[in-house]
C-alpha cells in the first residue's frame, strides 16, 4: 500500500503542521481539514497541500472530505475542557468515532491515530488519559477488519512551537523570584516532534504497524523540576523554582484552573500521578534515533532569553 493522498484531522496544529511538512517533502498530497483554511495558507507548500473547510462532526462533509484518499490521520485533541460539557469525551470519542464512520463510507482502509502516553480507559487516572485510551481501544478495534489502524502514544512533546518549554519560559519570564511549580516528582521522557512526525510517516505504508501501537519518547527523562530548572538556565533566569507539596499541588490546580484557558487543571493535575515514561522503544522499532533536548530547546529559547536581556537593559536605561 502507497497512499498518495492523505487526509490529515489536526493538521493545523503543533504536531499536525510538522507532519504536514515532512509528508509533503516526500511527495505525499495531504488533504488537511479546517475550519478556518484562510488562517493557514502558510501551509500550502509545493502544490501538495490542499486546505480544505470542513467541520469533522458533520458527517455530511466529512466523507466528501476522505474521498480520494488513501489514509487518514487523526491529530485532535485538547488537555482541558474548557467550556461546558464532556469536552474530552467530544474531541477524543465522538470524533474518533465518526472518523471511522467516514473512512468506512469512503473506502479508506488506512488510520493513523496520535494518542498519548498513559492512555488507558479503564485505569487512566484523568478525564483526558481516559478518554484518549477509549478512542484508542475504539479506533483499533471498531476500524477491523476494513481499517488498518496505528496508534501512537508520545510523552510530552518539544519543539521550536511547543506548548511545554515555551509556556514554562513564558511563566518564568512572568513571576519574578520563586517560581511556584505543582507536581515536582513527575516524569517525562520528552520527544522531539520531528521524531514524532517521522514515526507517522514511516508507519504510513508499512504493514508491519498494522494493528500496533508505539510509545514515543526522547533519549533522556526528568523530573518536572529538572525541565523547569533546565527552561529557566536558557533564559539565565536566577529565581528559584520552588517544587510544592501534593497538598498545595492540588490547591494551585483548583485555583488555576478557574483561570481563563486553564494553564493548569485538576485534571492536569491528576495527569500527572503517572510518570510519562515509556515502556518499549517506539521510536527504535521505527529505526529513527531519538532527538535529546540539548540539540534542539537551547536555539529556540534563545530568542526568549535574548528579548528578555534586551527589555531589563530597556529599564535600567
């Protein structure tokens, strides 16, 4: 199986844009879905990306949308809920759900599916971690035997554009003296998305990773503390990063998860009970080699830390 056209769900997104780029540059046409396709026109590179305006939950657009091509790639989801109703259980489940729907209706017998680490329907610890192991279990099972399915479950992932070095930098660059950080203890084992995204494409077409699904995490893990403490060495930060008792870890997420968007959630919170460290090599078994931190977060929080530099000059002045 070639699939020369791929339809991508979250193709716009931190992850999504990354495999966007790596498919088209070896000469796949990706088909990425969009609300909005006027915001990404940016991505249309080579006359291999088409942005087309659908909305996934409307079925009546979303198998037009999957005609023609030879696989599917499911990239959404959210780490909180904001708003009213089961958010998590929408984006992950229902979605998931009419994805294969559609790619039945439209004769696509290939899916690709980002899940996370610790996903795990049953015993998952959180409302996301929970409803990521459903639409997991759902997309492997319920696909069979038409849609060959791949499921990949990546710890917290880093890049020029993440949400994870650069939300920390932006908080440190924020609260002058001690930083106040909840859950210390935990564990990543942080993946670089270009790792992430070559996973995808080599899995694409190889009947090897049919029915299979594959944890994805860097070389090296840490603690919650150390990557924070690491975020504020690169912006020459000297306030200390104060790690908090469970107690307070929760409180701090109660209180900010009233906060508008939600930077840190009860639910995040209970996420975090769960080292996200893998337990088999993914990567490895798709013959890529692990991208450590070092060789990537130092150039793109430079930037911060230069802007940082130039506005303490601005005041003493």
């Amino acid at each position: 199986m070639n699939p020369t056209s791929v339809c991508i769900l979250g193709g716009t997104g931190f992850v999504g844009r990354h495999l966007v780029a790596r498919l088209a540059s070896g000469g796949t046409s990706c088909r990425v879905l969009t609300r909005n396709p006027q915001r990404y026109r940016d991505l249309q590179t080579g006359g291999l990306v088409e942005l087309m305006k659908t909305d996934p939950f409307d079925a009546g657009q979303l198998e037009p949308a999957l005609n023609g091509c030879g696989a599917a790639i499911n990239l959404v989801g959210i780490l909180n809920e904001n708003g009213t109703g089961n958010r998590f259980h929408r984006i992950h489940v229902e979605l998931g759900d009419r994805l294969l729907d559609g790619c039945r209706a439209a004769g696509v017998d290939r899916l690709l599916h980002m899940s996370a680490l610790n996903a795990n329907e049953a015993n998952g610890p959180s409302l996301y971690l929970k409803t990521k192991g459903e639409a997991e279990n759902r997309a492997l099972t319920l696909g069979q035997p038409q849609i060959k399915v791949t499921s990949f479950r990546p710890s917290v992932i880093f890049g020029h554009d993440d949400s994870f070095f650069n939300r920390f930098a932006n908080l440190l660059q924020q609260l002058p003296g001690p930083f106040p950080l909840a859950c210390p203890d935990a564990r990543f084992a942080p993946v670089y998305v270009g790792d992430v995204a070559e996973a995808f494409a080599r899995a694409l077409d190889c009947r090897a990773t049919w029915g299979k699904h594959y944890e994805l995490c860097g070389p090296e893990s840490f603690s919650l503390k150390q990557l924070v403490q690491y975020t504020a060495r690169q912006l020459d930060r000297k306030g200390p990063v104060l790690g908090l008792s469970d107690t307070m870890s929760r409180v701090q997420a109660r209180l900010l998860g009233l906060l508008p968007g939600k930077p840190f959630s009860y639910d995040n919170y209970l996420s975090l009970q769960i080292d996200s460290i893998c337990g088999q090599d993914g990567l490895a078994e798709l013959g890529i080699d692990a991208t450590p931190i070092d060789a990537v977060v130092p150039y793109y929080l430079a930037g911060k830390a230069e802007r940082a530099r130039y506005q303490r000059l601005r005041q003493v002045i």
